[in-house]
C-alpha cells in the first residue's frame, strides 16, 4: 500500500536561494544589468582600470570581453558558448 503525500508548499526553494544570491537575472533587463554591473565591480581590486569591448586572444583565437579589467572579464553569452571552442579554449580563460 502506498500513500501519496503532497508536499508541495508553492514556493520553489531552488529558485529561492538564486534570487537571494542574485545569480539568477529574470527578465534581462536594466535591474539585470546593473546587478550584473555591480557584480563585475565587486570582483576587481581597487582603483582598478577598465576595457570596454576588449579583444582577448585565447588559442589564437579573439575573444571579445566586454569589460576587462586585471584578472577579471565579462563576456557576453554568445561569445562563450556559440561558436568553435574546445576545453583549451575554457582552461585558458580560467588562467
């Protein structure tokens, strides 16, 4: 004999804990953006310069980060993930 018990309370704890962490941006829009913004700040040092639109060469290959800034870079998305990239090219960016 099984019993069915519903535990579902309405609240997806997952997502939860990624919109408090602030990880998780729905919809992409300017709330996004600025959190992603201040992301990015929160990773460099102090008086720390910045590149915008800066090409990064990985594997002879360029990258183009949209902010660098010492060892940290943003990227957009499409520029990681959707053209021709091996494990070297992700090992070298983690450098």
């Amino acid at each position: 004999h099984t019993e069915i018990v519903n535990v579902d309370s309405g609240v997806d704890y997952r997502l939860r804990a990624l919109e408090q962490a602030e990880l998780f941006h729905w919809p992409l829009d300017a709330a996004a953006e600025e959190s992603l913004e201040k992301s990015f700040k929160s990773l460099l040092p102090e008086h720390c310069s910045v590149q915008e639109n800066e090409a990064l060469m990985i594997e002879n290959r360029a990258l183009t980060a949209r902010k660098v800034g010492d060892d940290v870079a943003w990227f957009e998305f499409r520029e990681l993930c959707d053209g021709p990239r091996s494990q070297n090219d992700y090992i070298e960016l983690g450098k």
